[in-house]
C-alpha cells in the first residue's frame, strides 16, 4: 500500500512544523508503522532555507526525547500535488495555504493541526519565537497532543 504522505507546515520551518515532524515520527515508529507513513515539513517564507530547527526548539525537544535534523525549505507548487494532508499550525499559515492550492483537490489537502487536539483546547499552534520558554513548551504540548489525535485518524 502507498504510504499516506503528510506535510506539515508553519511560517519559517525552524521551529513548529520540524517539530511536528518529530513528533509525528516518534508516534509511528513507536507503533511500528514507520513504512505506512511519508512525512515532512516546510516553510511558507524561504527565510531560514538550509539552516536545522532553531536551537531553543531543539533543546527543548531533546528534553523530551526527539532530535530534530530537519533542513528548512519553503513550500513548492509540487507539494500540493504530492502530499496527501498538508498540516496549517496557524490562521495565517491556512490562509496562504489556501491561497497557494491551484485547485479544489489541492486546497481539500490542507488542514488545520489543531482541528485534530484530543485533549488540549486551541484554535493555533503558535508562533514560540517570542514567547521564551513556555511558549516552546507549549507548542511541543500541543504537538503531542494534535499528532496523536492525527495518528488516530489516519489509522481508521
Ligand atoms: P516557525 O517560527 O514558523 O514555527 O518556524 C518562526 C521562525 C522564524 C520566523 C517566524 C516564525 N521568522 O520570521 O524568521
């Protein structure tokens, strides 16, 4: 069977969307379907193009067990074609999501990360670059939480 190939996505792809791909990992490979499932991210601006997940993201990852060696790289027309879910983090990710898919099917593609949170309540997994270490916190809770809601729907 094709793997289900997923794209998650944020603005600079240093810090939520390589995160989420962590997690996403962690999840698959600890149910042994690592081969059921494609995963990657990228960013809506080239600003930080080559450069590993930002060092705070990093550190605070490690500290919950994922190492993060994702490159940064801005979304591509052709990732609207190849991947099955390209994951939005935020309201300003899903409109330039929306606004880059040339098609209906393309646009039916992009989902919102937070659409699928089991336990947490929040409409965006925000921006941590301003918000110190709770704000790393917080996105790596909200990742945790969201990824498994995902897995849980992709598994039925
Ligand atoms: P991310 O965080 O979108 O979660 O990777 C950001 C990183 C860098 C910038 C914005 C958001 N920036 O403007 O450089």
């Amino acid at each position: 069977m094709q793997p289900k190939r997923i794209l998650f996505v944020c603005l600079g792809n240093i810090c939520r969307s390589p995160m989420a791909e962590g997690v996403f990992n962690k999840i698959v490979a600890g149910q042994g379907v690592q081969k059921a499932f494609e995963v990657d991210s990228a960013g809506l601006s080239n600003y930080h193009e080559g450069e590993l997940p930002d060092a705070c993201m990093r550190w605070h990852a490690e500290k919950r067990g994922y190492r993060l060696t994702h490159r940064s790289r801005p979304v591509t027309a052709n990732d609207f074609e190849y991947f099955d879910l390209i994951m939005g983090m935020d309201e300003q990710n899903m409109r330039q999501l929306h606004r880059l898919a040339a098609t209906p099917e393309q646009a039916a593609k992009v989902r919102r990360m937070t659409d699928f949170c089991q336990n947490l309540q929040a409409s965006e997994v925000p921006d941590p670059y301003y918000g110190g270490d709770q704000g790393f916190e917080n996105v790596i809770d909200l990742l945790e939480d969201c990824c498994q809601g995902l897995y849980e729907f992709l598994k039925k």
